[in-house]
C-alpha cells in the first residue's frame, strides 16, 4: 500500500468519525419559494409567521399537492457532493407541519431524490434528542441550532434572509468552509 494511499484511508476513517444531519426545508429544499407560490404572493414577502398560509398549507398537502412541487436548492449539491466525497455518514432531520400528510409527503420527496432504498430520514420536531459531541446539524432555524448546541451537538446555521446569518453572502460557500474545519478536528 503507498503512502499516499494509506494517509487517504486515514483522512477517510478521521471524517467518517463525525455525523452530519441536514435540516430540508430551507437547507436543501426551497420551501419558502413553494410557499410564495401557494400563496401567490413574490417570495420575499412570504412569512412563516402568516396563519392564513399554514390554513392554505394544510388544505394543499392533504391534496397530495403541495410537498411533489417542491424544488431542491441548486446550491445543495455542493453540499450533498461534499458528504459524498469525504465519506460522511448522513442522514436527512426535517421538522414536519403538523399535519401527518407531511411525513408521507417529505418522505415521498426524499425517495424520489434520492432513491427508493434512500432510508436516513428522520422526521421529527425534536432535532435536539439527535445531539452528540461528533454529531453536527446544518439547519437555517437558529433555535433548533440553540437546542442542539445545549444539548452537546455541533451546529451551522445555514445563511437565510430569516435568520442572523442572513448578511453573510454564498451561503453554502460559507456552510462548506464550518462543515470542512468542524470534520477535520
Ligand atoms: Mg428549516
């Protein structure tokens, strides 16, 4: 075995050490854009704190329509690639509305981007119960990053215009540059 192909393994061994979890919506998926467009309404004025849309919401997953029409973020395959190619292990921790149309509908999503047999979904509110001291959360929330973070996990807040990341520019530049210094400790 050469050199170099031993410290490759090494390198691989050493990332493969840390878990990532990576929030959906708002991360990889564009939710607030399906929003906007649920709402008919340009995407900067949408907000999550709008009840008339979580009405509207509701009434469009249980239609099965609203969680098929949403888009993956282009900027989330440099993550996606970036998992891949270290050899991180990974696994998908999205919060579901509350209705149980949303798990059917994130799942169903997921599957068909990832594949049929694609299986690290966790679907749940409770992001914190996942938190361990290699365990890292990519999450545009900044209070599931708190959570997370109290409860001994490492997190990135991904730069959206709803969180106090929102000046920081290329985002997933950004969230590239915290994931690769958080794998290499
Ligand atoms: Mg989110």
């Amino acid at each position: 075995m050469s050199i170099l192909t031993k410290f490759q393994m090494r390198i691989c061994i050493r990332m493969s050490s840390k878990i990532v979890f990576l929030d959906m919506d708002g991360v990889i998926t564009n939710f607030s854009k399906r929003a906007a467009e649920l709402m008919g309404i340009p995407e900067s004025e949408w907000t999550k704190s709008d009840k008339n849309f979580w009405k509207k919401m509701r009434k469009s997953e249980e239609a099965g329509e609203f969680w098929p029409k949403l888009e993956i973020y282009p900027e989330a395959f440099f993550i996606l690639d970036f998992l891949r190619d270290n050899n991180i292990e990974w696994y998908i921790l999205t919060s579901p509305s509350l209705s149980p149309h949303a798990y059917f509908g994130k799942a169903q999503w997921l599957k068909n981007m990832f594949g049929f047999h694609f299986n690290n979904i966790i679907i749940t509110k409770h992001k914190h119960f996942c938190a361990a001291p290699d365990r890292i959360l990519i999450d545009d929330t900044y209070s599931k990053i708190e959570d997370f973070e109290k409860a001994g996990g490492i997190g990135i807040l991904y730069p959206r215009r709803w969180n106090k990341n929102k000046d920081i520019k290329n985002g997933h530049e950004y969230v590239l540059q915290e994931l690769d210094k958080h794998v290499r400790v």
